[in-house]
C-alpha cells in the first residue's frame, strides 16, 4: 500500500482554499434571511439540480456500499437506482407544492396548514435528528480518509467541518450550490477516472465478468430481498421529499418550470452514477480477493491506494469530501434557516431587522456545525461505534416516519383537519417508541420493515383519528382554506 505523497496533501489543501473561496466571495451579497436561507428564488435549476444531487448521498456510499458491491456485487446499484423513481415521484406530486408553500424554511408553512404547535414541535424534532445524522456522516468521511487513506482522521473531522462552517456561515445557500457544484466535478473527475485504473488490472470487462462469482449480477442477494428493496424505497421517498436541504433546492429555483427540471437532472444522475461508484468495489472482489469482511467497509480506499499514483490519491480524498461536505452544507444551512425563522423572528424576535436576522443565521449556522463535530467526536471516542450506528438508524425509523408522513399529507390531502397533523405527530412516534422499548424482548419489532409499519399505521391512523375528533371550523378553516388556495389546489 501506497501512503500519501506531498502532491495529495497539496490537492486536499488545494480544494479547501477553493471551498472557503467560495465564502468570501457571496459573503456581502446576502442582505436578507431569504436571500441567505432561499436564495431569493433565483437559483438556477442547474446548480439548484447538483446540490439536490450531491446532498442525497454522502461518503457513507463510499463505505457501506462499496462493502456491499464487494460482498455482493450488483445489489448497491440495485438500491441507489431506487432513487430515481423516488426522485421522480417527488419531483411530480411535491416539487410545484413545495415552491409555492416556503419561502425561507421548509417548516414555515406548518403554522397556516396544521398549527403553530406542530410547527415548533417539528423544530426541536428535527434539529437532533439532522444533528446525529450530520455526525454519522461526518464521522464516515473521517473514518474513510483517516483509517483507510492514512489521512488523520481528527484533521479530517475538524478541518473538514470547520470549512463547511466557513463557506455556510459566509455566504448562506448561494454559496453552499456553488461549492456544491465544484464540488460535483470533483468528485466526478475521480468517480469516472477510477473505473479504469480497476479494468486495466482485472484484464478488462470480459474478464471480469467470467471471473466475478456466481449470482455477482443478481438484483438482490442476502437479506436484501424485494421485502426489502420495497421497504427501503418507501423509506428513501420519505426522506427525500421531506428532508429540509432537499426542499431548499426546490423552492430556492428561479420558477415552477425550474424546480421540476431540477428534479429530472437529478433523476438522471443518480440513473447514471452507481455503475460507476460501485464497479471498483466489485472490481477488487477479482483483483484484490479475500478481504475480510470486518475491513470491507475500507474497500474502496483499499482500492484506491492499490491502483492510483501520487496526486490521483488527493483527488479522491478532495472527491470524498465533496460527498460529505455538501450534504453538510445543505443540513448546515437548513438548519439554520429552521432556527432563526421557526424560532427566533416567529417566538424571540418578530420585528427583528435583516441585518440582526443575517446576524442570528450566521449564528445559528455556526452552532449547527460546532454541534455535528462535537457529537462526531463522542462517536469517534464510543466504545461500540458499530452499535452506535445501529441504534441511530432505528431512532430514525422511530422518529422520521412520524414526521414525514403529516408533513406530506399536509401538502396533499385537504380533508385531514389542522389538529391531525400534532396527532399524528405524537400516536406515530408512541407507537415508535413503544416498539422500540418492546424490542428488547422482540428483537424482530427493531427490524426496519416492522418498524416502518408499524410508525405508518399509527400516524394516519392518528390523523384519521384527529381528524374525526377535532374538525376544522371558523378560523382555523378559513386558514386552511387560504393555505390550499395558495398551492392552487382547491
């Protein structure tokens, strides 16, 4: 194994100086919350369609796929491809309703269409999850770059987090789509350039192909069968219609017509990316045999370090942050936006001048990053990391389904009342909760298509429930009645 020469070192600190760059530079262009938070709705669909792109995966592809891909073979491009009918679907039924219902955060229209409680209520839920999931991924990139790649992995976390605090807390959401789009090219540059390194050392397709093991090319494998494929779609339609930094991109564009091509360009990379991202994991299962399954996880870096020369090994590190650091970004910004208009100028400070808003975002978007590289750290220094990651994945089933589910129900359907959406909320996550603890005893209740149904039954059930219990009438009616009128969705 090669270690790392100057040259790498050189590029990574390169594509840094790069990314704080990009900070400065949109640093006095924002003059208002909406412009630092929505991008003042003229974001073309081009850099609006990247950052969506670059912020729906993170270097945990580069970990647990690659491992997959290595393990199994086609089953990781089987699972990402699900994304582009999801991707699809979002674009078709949310991308219009999403433009048309925010502004400047993606929770402000809860207020209007179910009620203040639930609004605030989705703040302090979400800002944990988005917290934890920031440091998992963080975590990941130092992970990947610092064991795998002899990078060290404190450096990696901290500087790392740190320029993503830099460039967001500068320049808001214009900076964040700009360096998201470097970023992309980055990561393409090596993503396209890899792939041949590994075909030249298995001898070429042919070869590899009657070299790789039986069933390498199957659409599923293992536990992942169509139960679960299935299961997962439903999962990865929730989470990207209704992540916060995802709706960012679509009510950030230019117009209507913006925000759905926005929606196909990022259909149409993920159709053509996981070939690509994946074949130098399944390459390695013939050229470099034997791994074990305990090092998996380090497939890729391993692969890298086998097959690059000096300089290429620093465009990959740069490439894997790319992968992390905008979707850092997008969670960065977006959470900031959550902050300081669903908390500060809706509860604190409803007077509050641009410049104290633009002051209160750069604030809170430092605060979001100081916490996702502290929680990174408590996961570094845990004593059982992978069971750490185990129970933070079925926290989100516990927790993310309750949520997504009113929220687009609440974009959707007019006859679920203001009052279903905080019943929901809360019998969804009970229930959650309830199978969660149970699950100590009935380990089959913590699996994740048990656990997805089991939070999807109790939170329509709930706003079925609210509905009939609380209906709409007076000013609360006329609120809703306004709010659908908006959507032009009568």
């Amino acid at each position: 194994m090669k270690g790392l020469s100057a040259l790498d070192y050189a590029v990574v600190a390169a594509f840094f100086a790069a990314m704080v760059g990009v900070g400065l530079f949109y640093a006095r262009r924002q003059k208002s919350s909406d412009a630092f938070f929505g991008g003042d709705k003229s974001v073309p669909w081009y850099l609006a369609g990247v950052s969506y792109y670059m912020g729906s995966f993170s270097a945990l592809a580069f970990v647990m796929y690659s491992a997959l891909a290595y393990k199994y073979g086609w089953i990781p491009v089987t699972l990402s491809w699900l994304n582009v009918p999801v991707v699809l679907l979002v674009t078709w039924f949310f991308a219009l309703r999403w433009r048309r219902a925010a502004k400047a955060s993606p929770l402000e229209f809860l207020e209007s269409r179910f009620t203040p409680k639930m609004r605030q209520g989705l703040v302090w839920l979400g800002l944990p999850m988005r917290i934890l999931d920031g440091a998992l991924k963080l975590f990941a990139i130092g992970t990947v770059v610092g064991v795998g790649m002899g990078f060290p992995i404190e450096t990696a976390i901290i500087v790392s987090g740190l320029v993503i605090v830099f460039y967001t807390f500068l320049g808001g959401l214009k900076a964040t789509l700009v360096a998201d789009f470097i970023q992309f090219f980055v990561l393409m540059l090596i993503v396209v350039i890899l792939p041949f390194f590994c075909l030249d050392r298995v001898g070429g397709l042919s070869n590899f192909i009657d070299k790789a093991p039986d069933g390498f090319f199957a659409l599923f494998a293992g536990k992942y069968t169509w139960a679960y494929v299935l299961v997962f779609f439903y999962a990865q339609f929730l989470e990207l219609s209704t992540s916060w930094s995802m709706v960012q991109r679509f009510y950030s564009t230019r117009s209507e017509r913006d925000a759905k091509k926005a929606g196909y360009l990022v259909a149409l990379l993920l159709f053509i990316g996981p070939p690509l991202f994946f074949f130098p994991a399944m390459a390695a299962r013939v050229f470099i045999p034997g791994i074990p399954e305990a090092d998996m996880n380090g497939v890729y870096a391993i692969v890298c370090k086998e097959v690059l020369p000096s300089g290429l090994m620093g465009l990959v590190i740069a490439g894997m942050f790319s992968a992390t650091m905008s979707t850092l970004a997008g969670f960065y910004n977006a959470m900031a936006s959550v902050v300081t208009n669903d908390f500060y100028v809706r509860i604190l400070n409803p007077s509050a001048s641009p410049k104290r808003q633009i002051a209160v975002a750069r604030l809170a978007t430092f605060l979001a990053g100081a916490l996702v590289i502290a929680f990174t750290f408590v996961m570094r220094h845990a004593q059982k990391a992978n069971d750490l990651f185990d129970v933070t994945n079925q926290l989100f089933s516990v927790f993310g389904t309750p949520i997504a589910i009113p929220v687009l129900a609440g974009l959707v359907v007019k006859r679920f009342s203001r009052f279903s959406g905080f019943a929901g909320l809360t019998m969804g996550i009970g229930f959650g909760v309830g199978a969660f603890v149970a699950g100590n005893w009935w380990p089959v209740l913590r699996e994740m298509m048990v656990m997805n149904f089991i939070t999807t039954m109790a939170t329509l059930g709930g706003m079925a429930w609210g509905t009939w219990w609380r209906p709409d009438s007076g000013k609360g009616l006329e609120e809703k009645e306004n709010f659908f009128k908006k959507l032009n969705f009568v």
